[in-house]
C-alpha cells in the first residue's frame, strides 16, 4: 500500500506537500516564524481534515506521529482506526 500524502495550506497559500512527517516539519516551522498563521492540512486521498498536535519542538510534533504498521500516519484516509470510528450509525 503506498504512504498516504497531505498538503497544508496557511491562508490560501500552500506551504507543503507529501507524507506527513515531511508536511509536519513545514508546518511547526511556519508557525515558529509566525505565530499567527492559520494552518490546514488536508489529506490529499480524501481531502479531509488532518488534526496536528503543535506543541513543542520539531522533534516533539514529529515523536508524536506514531506511524501505523501499514505505513499510514495517525489522521490520514489509510488509518484504520480513523476508518473504524466513522462506521456505525449517526446521531438520530
């Protein structure tokens, strides 16, 4: 299965684009630069939304992104887990 890509966004403009760890780094250096950036990642498979603890360093934020067996990062369409939360019926 090939590793699933994401691209992040702050405003309009496109900071980055690839596999999550890369995306990441951009991320948390953009925001070092500028605090009040406002910052999307969105998975390139399903175009949904990619949530990203930016707390602490570089190295932290990328620590954090524990990569699953199948090569997919936490959030992207090809986490099972995330597949797995969205079955079941909705709300009445």
């Amino acid at each position: 299965m090939a590793k699933s890509t994401c691209t992040a966004f702050a405003g309009s403009r496109r900071i980055a684009s690839g596999d999550l760890t890369s995306v990441a780094a951009k991320v948390k250096e953009t925001m070092e630069r500028d605090g009040r950036a406002v910052i999307l990642i969105f998975d390139d498979a399903t175009s949904e939304p990619i949530e990203l603890d930016t707390r602490g360093t570089v190295d932290d934020v990328l620590r954090r992104l524990a990569v699953q067996p199948d090569g997919a990062a936490p959030g992207c369409a090809a986490d099972p887990q995330m597949n797995a939360a969205r079955r079941g019926p909705g709300r009445p």
